[in-house]
C-alpha cells in the first residue's frame, strides 16, 4: 500500500504560534474569540471573530499577514523534518481561500502599498526559502487538503520526493462582511455540533507539512499519509451536499485502502453553520454506521475559528499529535448535540484518551468542493 | 494508486476575446466577421446573478465541450462524474472584492447582495462551471502569477494521469475591470479561453471526434531556456522539431536575446492583446492547437518566464496526425 510519510509540521493560529501549543490550548478548551479588531465593528452584526492578534498597532490592519504566517509555518515545518531553509529543489504547494485579498482591500480604500505580483505566494516563498516551483491554489476552505493530495501525486509521479504543503488565510472584508450579511443569525461565537450553533465565524491561521516519499526523510516520520479523496458536489454555490461529500469520504477511504471500521478518530469540518452541521453529522452517520466501535470525533473550528484554508491541514496536524499522544481535544461549547449528530463520538467536557491508529481529517468549501484525508500513526 | 500511461490528448479548444472569432486569428488569420461580444454572449438566464469572470467562463468552457464532443444534444456531458474543473485565474474576483469594501464603508454589511457571497474566493468561476454541467471530478482553481495558465494545464494533466479524472475543462479567464486596470497598471479586457485534456484512448474511441493535440510535455523549469531544453528532450523523440514557438517576448528574456532571430515561427500573445494574466497559458495552448490543426508543420513549444521569481513555466504540443517535420532552425523566419 503507498503511503508517504509526514516529516515534519508548522502551525499558527489565535491559540498559538506553534502546532504543539496549538494542540495544548486545545485540550485545555480555551476560547481564542476576541472582539473584532481587523475592522468597525459599527459595520457588522457579527461582534467577534477568532484573529491573531499580531497587529503591530493593534486596531489598525495591515497587509501580508497570510504571507507572515506562511513562511512562519513553513519554516516550523522544515525544522521539524530536519530540513535546510533552502527551497530551491523543492516544490511548495499552497492552499488558500482569500490569497492575499485582504492587502488588496487595503490597497484599495486606504492607499496601502501592494503589488499585483504578492496576491499568490510564489513572490514571498521565493524572497524567504529561494523557492523556485510554487503553487497558489485558491480552493476555499477544502485548500490545504487538496494542496495536499495534489503533493502526493507530484510524489507518484516522480516529480520529487520531498513537497512542502501549507494553508493560510487572514481574514478579508469583503468575506466578513458577505457572511454577515448572509448568516440568518447573528452567531458570536462557533458551537459547531450543538444546538445552540448559530453559524459560522471566521478565524486566521496557517498551517505547514513536509511530505516526502516513504523513507527517504531525515527526520523519524510523525504520521503516515494514506490517501486524499478529493471531489466536487456540481450542486451549489455556497451549500453543502450530502452525495459529494460522501463521495469524498468513500474515494478518502478507497485511495487509503481502508475501511470505516479502521478509523478510530475523525476530525470534522465543523464549520458551525446547521447547514453544514447537519449535513456532516448525517454523512458520517451513514458512513461508520455498523462499525463495531464508533470513531471519536472532534471538531477544532469550536477554538480556532474558521482558518479557511488552511483549515484542513491545522485539523490534519492536530490529529497527528493526537495520534501520537493518544488524546482528542473536546469540542468546545458542545452541550447538547443536534438530532442528526445524536449517534456520533462526539468529544465533550475534555479530552478523550484512547490508543489510535488511523484517522481521517474533513474539509468541505464553497463552490461544494471537498477534500479528506486519511492518516495512521508511523 | 497507478499511474495512467495513455497520451493526453487536446480534444476541445474555445476562447473568448472581444472581436475574435477564431483561435487562427491569434495565428495572424484575417479577423473573420465582428467576433466575440461580451454583451450579447454573456446574457441569459445561466448567467445571471454571476460576477463577469465566471460567466466568461460559462461561456467558453460550453463552446470547448461542444467543440470536444463531449456535450450531448441535450446539454449533458459524456463522463460527468469523472470530469475535472482546473482554472487558472489571477484578478477573476478582485473587481467584487473591491466593490465590497466600498459597500461596507458606505452603507455597512447590511448593504451588500447576499448573492455576492459566492464571488468573495476566486474558486467561484470553477464552482459555477462544476455546478452548469454537473462536473464532479477534483475542481481546481490555480492562481498563481503570469503563468498560471499553464500551471493549470499541468495539475489537469496530473489529475488524469494519476486516475482523479477522465477529462478536465481547463479555463484561463480574466475580466475587464476598472480595478483591474488599476492593479495591473495597464488597460484590462475579457481574455478567456478553454482547453478540454483527456485521454488518448477515450478520444480516438468517440465517433466525428479527432485527437486535436497530443500533450507532450508541461511544467515548470528556472528559465525559458532550461524549459525549452526539458522540452526538447520530448521533441527529439517526437523528431519533428519545432514549428511554433509561443513566447512572453515582452516580458522575457527571450524578447532580448539575439537567438530569437534564429527560432522558427514564434509569437507573443500579449503583443497583440496587452495583459492576458492568468489566461495567456491557456489562450497559447488554444493558438498551438489552431496551428497544429492547420497543418503547420512539427511540435508547437509554449513558455512563459517569470524572471522575478526565477522560473518559467512550459507546454510542447504535438499534432495527433502523423508528424510533419519543421524547417530547419536556420531558415526559419519570425512571422512577426
């Protein structure tokens, strides 16, 4: 069976500047809301949002912040996979929702300096780690997962044996205030999975790997890569589809070589808004029903917000250090499950302990593209 | 997980530039009738309550299916389920993003179109095109810098070769837009076009269809000329030389260099139609197939550097006919 091996990982996010003390805050439940500060909030109904409060004057917004946090995390990545700072012969694959968006949205009603050539990351990863082949994918919140099965191809295809694969989003108005306009509710916090979910809240984040042919790394293999199902509904704009995202999870398991009963932890797309909540939670029903036992499952959106694109692989790199510690964080604020999600392992209160070998990570974005993963311990 | 060893062919091309009504015209064809009219092409009920980008998209990506065959008279398309989405595209949404930050600062969220939600990622033009006609293979939307076209054919090619897809609908598409304009610090205009890649095997076995283009080779490489050298591996085994050479000249470092005299044909797309962005890839592979299917004789290379970043990016095409062979490089003439 191939399988490539996870070398190294990279993550920032409101909870913190590392993917370990990300995973800590997770367990320990913490809240990473904050009164919104990128912009007014005289101009939205929506109050909070889950930042990186980063800002140099904070209040006031600035460009290339997803560009910051990108060769932050990749940097995080390479060290960790024993890995020079020099990108010259390595491929780097990136998956985003808003690119550099938010620096053009100041460009444009505040005069800030930016030039067309940063809205993709090639310019800053080519400044940073002398990168020359980089690619920027713009496939909403299911990026980084699909960066991710795009690296392992490159990986089959001979093309390398190493690929950097990374997410990163900072929150743009244009999104913000869209959602705002559209969520029927006023949600000021995410609740993914319970009733009380009132809709979905953006977050910021980034997130890296290093993927490399089985072997041939450096560095003892933190996980294995068993296979990336990626697919679309053809449905709707905005709104999840119970088909596609079955079908993705069904070519997840098919390209790992796996069945439902061999997952024993999922980490759910959780996006809090009740249509997609109703929509994973029936899928998944479906999915593992007649497992002898069920997968633990968590939702991290609950803590972190949305990270839009790099969503997928800061859930992916979380269940790589629950693999490892054989602990899932909770799904923060979950108190009373909705009805579709009343036969799941939801994980709630605190952190579930268990010894795990495999599990699957979900990522499903606008445009009904998805995209899920499938890992085990190395 | 195999790997497929079947050509990857060309089987539909379309593109979609005001007053163009034919891929030879980029060739240097005499301009047949008025052209492509954004106004009259891209109204009706389909394309309503979408952003301009992704109903440029519409539009050619339904001509290369049709010119493909693989739309069926009642609209519906030949392998669905297995069929790619890839679209290149740098500035698609960056006229409603603007727009939106105006509205916000004016009226406040409450003063934005729900239906603009859609258009806030630059994946709404893939998503539309998926969702028109049922398109449920990976949907990809690469935006990466000026060579992104090709970039795009590259990750469709991957898609069938590692068995994602049968068929991918690439679409190179930038809009006109007064933000655009702005961005790109030249004037901006609709410069869309479609390719449709799929197996060998699948298009020579569907009846009135030809293999328009065999894919020989894509990728990305440090210059033009380490790409043209990559790519001359392939056309050494192909052994038909190369007859057309698609080139950024006004960007590269070809443009400068005394060698270019000595190339065969050889053509700069945006000589002609100023800034094609995320499209150019796309609109080269459309010109290559047009040459090609005129006849032209040997493979048709396509480049376009990136001299800031270090890199350029590369396409070698070769007729799906028996090869004719090029002239050779020495009494070759530019037709510029």
């Amino acid at each position: 069976m191939t399988a490539w091996d996870i070398t190294g990982v990279g993550a920032v996010a409101n909870l913190g500047n590392r993917a370990d003390e990300v995973f800590d805050a997770l367990c320990a439940g913490r809240d990473g809301r904050s009164p919104l500060q990128a912009f007014h909030a005289d101009k939205y109904r929506v109050k909070h949002a889950y930042e990186i409060l980063d800002r140099r004057e904070p209040g006031r917004d600035e460009p290339l912040r997803a560009s910051r946090w990108l060769t932050n995390v990749v940097a995080q990545a390479l060290a960790d996979a024993s890995l020079s700072e020099d990108l010259s012969a390595v491929p780097v694959l990136v998956g985003t929702t808003m690119r550099e968006q938010r620096s053009v949205e100041l460009w444009w009603r505040d005069g800030a300096p930016f030039e067309l050539a940063d809205l993709d990351f090639a310019g800053v990863l080519r400044r940073r780690f002398g990168a020359v082949i980089s690619y920027t994918f713009a496939n909403a919140c299911s990026a980084s997962l699909y960066a991710l099965g795009l690296a392992s191809d490159l990986i089959e295809l001979g093309v390398s044996d190493t690929v950097v694969v990374a997410g990163t989003d900072s929150i743009t108005e244009s999104a913000f205030g869209t959602m705002d306009r559209v969520q029927t509710e006023t949600p000021q916090e995410l609740r993914p999975f319970d009733v009380s979910h009132r809709g979905m809240l953006m977050g910021e984040g980034a997130a890296a790997v290093v993927l490399q042919r089985s072997g041939t790394g450096l560095a003892r293999a933190r996980a294995r890569l068993r296979g990336v199902g990626m697919n679309c509904d053809a449905h709707h704009a905005t709104a999840p589809h119970p088909e596609g995202i079955g079908a993705a999870v069904r070519a997840a398991h098919d390209r790992a070589g796996v069945q439902p009963e061999e997952i024993d932890l999922v980490m759910l797309h959780g996006s809090g808004t009740p249509r997609n909540d109703q929509t994973e939670a029936r899928v998944m029903t479906e999915v593992f029903r007649g497992v002898k036992t069920s997968p633990l499952m968590t939702a991290i959106k609950s803590m972190t917000g949305h990270t839009l694109g790099g969503s997928g692989l800061l859930s992916l790199i979380m269940a790589v250090a629950a693999l490892d510690r054989g602990v899932v964080p909770p799904v923060r604020g979950l108190v009373e499950p909705i009805e579709e999600a009343a036969g799941l392992r939801l994980v709630r209160d605190r952190c579930a302990v268990e010894r795990m070998t495999t599990a699957q990570v979900n990522a499903f974005g606008f445009g009904g593209i998805n995209a899920v993963a499938i890992l085990e311990v190395a | 997980v195999t790997v497929v060893r079947d050509d990857i062919v060309v089987s539909g091309v379309a593109l979609a530039v005001p007053g163009l009504a034919a891929a030879g015209e980029l060739l240097g064809d005499p301009r047949r009738g008025d052209g492509f009219d954004p106004t009259s092409a891209l109204a009706g009920r389909e394309m309503r309550n979408k952003d301009r980008a992704s109903r440029l998209a519409l539009w050619v990506a339904e001509a290369a299916l049709r010119d493909s065959g693989l739309l069926g008279e009642s609209g519906t398309v030949r392998g669905a389920d297995r069929t790619s989405v890839v679209v290149s595209s740098n500035l698609g949404n960056i006229d409603g993003v603007c727009q939106f930050t105006d509205t916000i600062a004016r009226e406040t969220s409450a003063g934005l179109s729900p239906l603009g939600l859609p258009q806030t990622s630059n994946n709404v033009i893939a998503g539309w095109i998926a969702i028109r006609h049922g398109l449920r293979g990976p949907n990809l939307t690469v935006c990466n810098g000026p060579a992104s076209g090709l970039d795009a054919i590259y990750w469709a090619r991957n898609l069938i070769l590692m068995g994602r897809a049968d068929a991918a609908v690439v679409v190179g598409v930038e809009p006109a837009a007064e933000t655009v304009t702005k961005l790109l610090r030249a004037p901006s205009g609709d410069r869309v076009a479609c390719v449709v890649l799929e197996q060998g095997a699948a298009a020579a076995a569907r009846p009135f269809v030809r293999r328009r283009a065999i894919l020989k080779h894509c990728g990305r490489h440090a210059n033009a000329w380490a790409a043209a050298a990559a790519a001359a591996c392939q056309w050494a085994a192909a052994d038909d030389g190369v007859g057309l050479w698609l080139m950024d000249a006004s960007t590269s470092s070809l443009g400068q260099s005394d060698s270019v005299r000595e190339l065969p044909r050889w053509l700069d797309i945006e000589a002609h139609l100023g800034p094609c962005s995320g499209a150019l890839g796309v609109l080269q592979c459309v010109a290559g197939v047009a040459y090609l299917d005129q006849g032209g004789p040997g493979s048709v290379l396509a480049t376009i550097e990136e001299p800031g970043r270090g890199t350029a990016a590369t396409l070698l095409l070769s007729s799906a006919t028996p090869a004719r062979m090029a002239e050779p490089l020495s009494r070759a003439k530019s037709t510029q």
